[in-house]
C-alpha cells in the first residue's frame, strides 16, 4: 500500500534493524484518498475534519488523534485503532532513528 526509502544512520548503519524510512499515517490517508478518487473536500464533507486539518495530517504536519482516528475509522470502514497504531508507530520509528544505539544504555529494571 505504501513505499519508503532505505535509510542508515550517520555512521552508515541502519537503525535497529529497520530498513525504511517512518511512515507517516498521512501517507497512508494520502494513498486511501487516491485509491478511492476521493478529494480531501469528499473526506470533509464525510468526516467533519476540517480541510485544513486534514492537509497537514496529509502533509505529515499534524497528529492523528483519538477524534480523528474514530472519524477517519468510521468514513474508510477501518478501526480507529489501525490510525492510532499507524501514529504510534511512525513516532516510536522517530524515535529510534533519533536516539538510536543509546537506547542500550538505559538500564533495565531487575526484579
């Protein structure tokens, strides 16, 4: 459903075994408008996000929330879970790529 592009981190490596870049849940409502010929005045009129709103998520400038995710779940017959998981996971892939190796240093709580 989505491309990406193969990422490394400066010394060269890729980040925690990841090999594409984060996907961002606007890419994916992007791809859903143009699979199903819908303009994001469709997806307003369908949903009540505003347009403005919806071009940033598209843009990647904006958050999926937990309003949006039950209106965007409801107007594609998806869960609003799959774009509160599609978010979690493009900031949790940030993340990583930002703090990389240095996760291995955080100590892990012995019981």
């Amino acid at each position: 459903m989505f491309t990406s592009q193969t990422i490394t981190t400066e010394s060269g490596r890729k980040p925690m075994g990841r090999k594409t870049d984060p996907v961002y849940p606007g890419e994916i409502l992007l791809e859903m408008k143009e699979e199903n010929g819908l303009s994001t005045i469709d997806i307003y009129h369908g949903t009540d996000i505003p347009i403005h709103t919806l071009n940033l998520i598209m843009t990647g400038e904006k958050r999926i929330t937990g309003e949006i995710a039950l209106r965007l779940g409801r107007y594609f017959g998806t869960s609003p879970e799959l774009w509160m998981n599609l978010q979690v996971k493009y900031e949790l892939d940030v993340a990583t790529d930002k703090i990389g190796n240095e996760l291995e240093k955080v100590q892990v709580l012995e019981r």
